[in-house]
C-alpha cells in the first residue's frame, strides 16, 4: 500500500471516529499529499494519468492545487 492510499485511510478512520480534524491537521495533511502525489505518481507516470485511472479511490481525496 502506498504511503498515499495510508494518508487517506487515516484520514477517512479519523472521520468515521468522529474525532475533530482541525484546520492545521487539515493543512499539513493537504501538504503532504500534495508531495505524494509529486513524489509516488507525477514522477512514475509523467502523461499526468488522473488519480482515478491510476486506480486511486479519490471519494474523499483532499482537494488541492499542485504547481510541478
């Protein structure tokens, strides 16, 4: 399992337990999958494949901007 897919899944258990995700979690959570996605699939498949056709759950993915 990708060090990505861990982030959302932690992410997603954090939800499902109802515990508070306060806005610097939030931030540094976005920061971090910004440099995964960079790092585990922009650098591997450099034609910028979707995330979805990666095979990428992304129901409940972060939203962010990435800047290569």
């Amino acid at each position: 399992m990708s060090t990505l897919s861990e982030l959302y899944i932690t992410m997603e258990n954090l939800r499902k337990l109802n515990l508070p995700i306060d806005e610097r979690l939030k931030q540094e959570a976005a920061k971090l999958e910004a440099d995964l996605i960079r790092s585990e699939i922009l650098r591997k498949h450099p034609k910028k494949y979707t995330l979805y056709a990666l095979g990428f759950d992304c129901s409940f993915a972060l939203a962010i901007t990435i800047n290569p």
